[in-house]
C-alpha cells in the first residue's frame, strides 16, 4: 500500500443520492483522492447489494461501511493481513465471505435484529411493518423505487428495515426505549427506521483505521467528511473533521468537543471539492 497523508472516511449518503446523480464534482473529487494516494472509505445506509451500482459507477475500490455501521467490507485482496476475528458486543465473530468482499461485522448478522423487532412489537403493543414481510409490489409503492432496485433495499446482511403502523407516540416512545435497553440500534430515514443490534460507526472506524496503520506500518491521521445529517455519528471517530453544510437542510446537532478541528465547506459552493481536497491534504 502507498503512502498516505491520510485516511478518508466520507458519508455519501447525502452526496450519492438513491436515483440520480452525485452531487456535480464528485466524480473529480474521487479520482483526484485516487491520484495522491489517498484512501477514501465510503459510510451508507444501504446495504451491499443497493451500494453496489453508485461504487462502480464511480469506480470505488476502496473499503465500505453499510448498513449504518453494521459492519466493513474490504475488496477481495485490498490488505495483505485480515483480523481472523472481530469483537462484537464482546465476543469474537469470525470474518466473512459475502460477494466479492471480506465483511468484518460490527453487528450480529440477520435474524437477530427481525427477532428483536417482533419481539418488541409484542412486548410493547407498537404495530411494525417489517420490510421482509411485504411483496414486491407493496415494498415498491412504499419506499416510491422500482420493483427491482427497492428488492435491493431489503435485501440485508445485518439490519431490518420497517415502519411504524399507525402506533400511537407512547407506544413508539416505549419500543425505542426498551430496543435500545436490549442493546439494538435505531436509525431513522424519514418514515423508515432501520434496527440492527451493535450496529456502531465508531467502532466500525477504529477497527479499520488499526487495519491502515498496519498495512502502512505507521499511523496516517483519520479524515472525516460528512453533511450535517450524518455527520454526528461519524465525527467523534476520525482525527480531523470536514462539514458540508446545507444551509437548505434541517442543522444537525454536533459536539463541538468531540469535533473540535472542523472545517465547514458549503456543499453547494461551485467550489466545494476543490476546497474538500485541500482540507483533506492540508493540515489544519
């Protein structure tokens, strides 16, 4: 592996939407990163199958975090060393093989999380309506995708998908409270949740920045980029930080002291990644 300045970890949700295109410059963005031999670790929300098509149009070869921090897949090849194990929740889970790619799991692997969900929809009286449990039609209407690319949406490794039923606030107040209590992770998208249990972006970044420092044989500084939205989850972890602020979009709460070397960057500046890049290859 080359030297690098550093270890890029970009949120891409709010920059590769699900239809359409990247954010304009984001291509250039990428494949100037490639060029000074920076590694760009991408973190979604989708899962491998939907992120599939956006990493090869954009020629991605680098690691991946899905399904909001369940867990890292590495390219066929991409370390010379891969951890036989990982720790989970405290316990040892041993790499897999899905696809094309070496998954380390931070999250324990479906059904756990579609049995946590029942079991809490029937504990706390709060109707659910889990992705797996409709047909492809009705998954389509819902999430508004065609047939075939709302099929990938569900099609998970480690989290469920669903939504609540017309439960009333208290009853959704109580499911979150006594998931969370029994250790599951709730993100919200919308309407739609996502449920995983020990899904977590942070420790999803240490366990990969320990797999950089020691394929390079020394530390190379942690680097996040992520719009307001995501970037709470992500910033604690990363060394320096780099917000792309929407002024259009609802402001997101972020501790300013567990980031406190950000940079902000209007996202919709004509100027945004030139600017990006040299945040990212500039110490500040």
């Amino acid at each position: 592996m080359r030297q690098t300045p550093c270890i890029l970890y970009i949120a891409v949700d709010g920059i590769i939407p699900v239809q359409g295109k990247a954010i304009s410059g984001f291509d250039g963005f990428t494949a100037a990163l490639d060029h000074a031999g920076i590694p760009s670790v991408w973190l979604t929300s989708r899962s491998r199958l939907q992120f599939d098509e956006p990493r090869r149009r954009l020629g991605h070869s680098h690691p991946f975090i899905a399904e909001d921090g369940c867990g890292i897949y590495v390219p066929a090849d991409y370390f010379h060393l891969l951890p036989d194990v990982a720790m989970t929740r405290g316990r040892k889970v041993s790499t897999l093989r899905l696809g094309r790619f070496t998954c380390i799991p931070i999250a324990e692997a479906l059904p756990a999380a579609s049995e946590g969900l029942a079991e809490l929809s029937e504990d706390t009286g709060a109707s659910i309506v889990a992705f797996r449990t409709l047909s492809q039609r009705e998954l389509s209407q819902n999430i508004g995708l065609p047939p075939r690319e709302a099929e990938l949406v569900r099609q998970r490794d480690f989290d469920e998908l669903f939504f609540f039923a017309g439960a009333p606030q208290e009853s959704i107040d109580r499911f979150l409270e006594d998931g969370r209590k029994a250790g599951m992770e709730f993100r919200r998208h919308g309407a739609i949740w996502s449920a995983a249990i020990g899904a977590n972006i942070p420790r999803c970044v240490a366990v990969l920045s320990k797999l950089y420092d020691r394929a390079l044989r020394y530390h190379a500084p942690s680097v996040a980029v992520a719009t307001p939205e995501f970037a709470p989850g992500l910033f604690g972890s990363c060394d320096r930080t780099i917000l792309l602020s929407d002024r259009r979009a609802e402001p997101a709460s972020i501790n300013q002291s567990q980031a406190p070397q950000t940079r902000e960057i209007p996202l919709h500046s004509p100027t945004v990644w030139e600017k990006a890049l040299e945040s990212v290859t500039t110490r500040f």
